[in-house]
C-alpha cells in the first residue's frame, strides 16, 4: 500500500494514515504457535546436520 504525504499535511493525518497501514500489516500474532511443534529429534542438531550436507 502507497500513502502520498504531502507538504503541509498536519501530523495528526500524518500519524492517522500511518496507523492505518500499521494495523494492517500486524494483524498475524506469530507467538501463539510458538512451542506448539512437537519433535523426536534436536533441532539445533537437525540445522547442523542440514549445513552439513552443503559441504
């Protein structure tokens, strides 16, 4: 999304526009998946194995 601010434009419409497109942007919350994956292996073990291979 493209907002055009212009010279002369008062703050409060500046931060109101910006707020609007901030809101949008944040709408996912990421953190409610955190610890949710269940694993039988290590993951810094399985990342270090994965760099590996590249060798």
């Amino acid at each position: 999304m493209i907002t055009i601010i212009k010279k002369g434009t008062p703050r409060d419409e500046i931060k109101r526009r910006l707020d609007k497109i901030i809101s949008k942007k944040t709408s996912s919350n990421i953190l409610k998946y955190a610890g949710k994956l269940k694993t039988v292996i290590d993951p810094v073990e399985y990342q270090k194995q994965m760099r590996d291979e590249w060798q």
